[in-house]
C-alpha cells in the first residue's frame, strides 16, 4: 500500500481502537486518544513498512493493551 492510502485509511482504523480502548479500559475518548497517539504501536502504525495497519481493531488493540502491561509489543507472525 502506498503512503497516500495509508493516511486515508488511518482515521478509521485509529477510531476503531480508540473506541475500544475507551469501552474496555473505562477512560474518555480524548484519553484514549492521547494514549494511543503517544504509544509505539501508534509509530508502527504510522509507518507503512510495518503493515501492522493490516491488523485488525481487536488484535491492535490486544497489542495496545500489551505496550501498556509489558512496555513493549511482540507483534504476531503471519
């Protein structure tokens, strides 16, 4: 994927994280917004050449949750 689709597809898959991460972890969207944009899976997912964008909502925010319990991510082989 070029880096043009992938800033058009970003919106929506940071939306869907933040949505969860605002359901299951109890803390306002604009607090689950600052987490996320803060964390090293954001940065992946930012970068075209991890394709972590593949991922979907419920695995990245599994690998959110993991960032945050362990400070670090091991993402899954494919």
């Amino acid at each position: 994927m070029d880096e043009k689709k992938l800033i058009a597809l970003l919106p929506e898959i940071t939306s869907a994280v933040v949505d969860l991460i605002s359901a299951r972890d109890g803390v306002t969207e604009d607090e689950a917004i600052r987490s996320l944009y803060s964390s090293e899976l954001y940065q992946d997912l930012e970068n075209e050449e991890t394709k972590v964008w593949q991922f979907s909502a419920e695995t990245l925010y599994s690998l959110y949750r993991q960032e945050k319990r362990y400070g670090k991510i091991e993402y899954p082989e494919y």
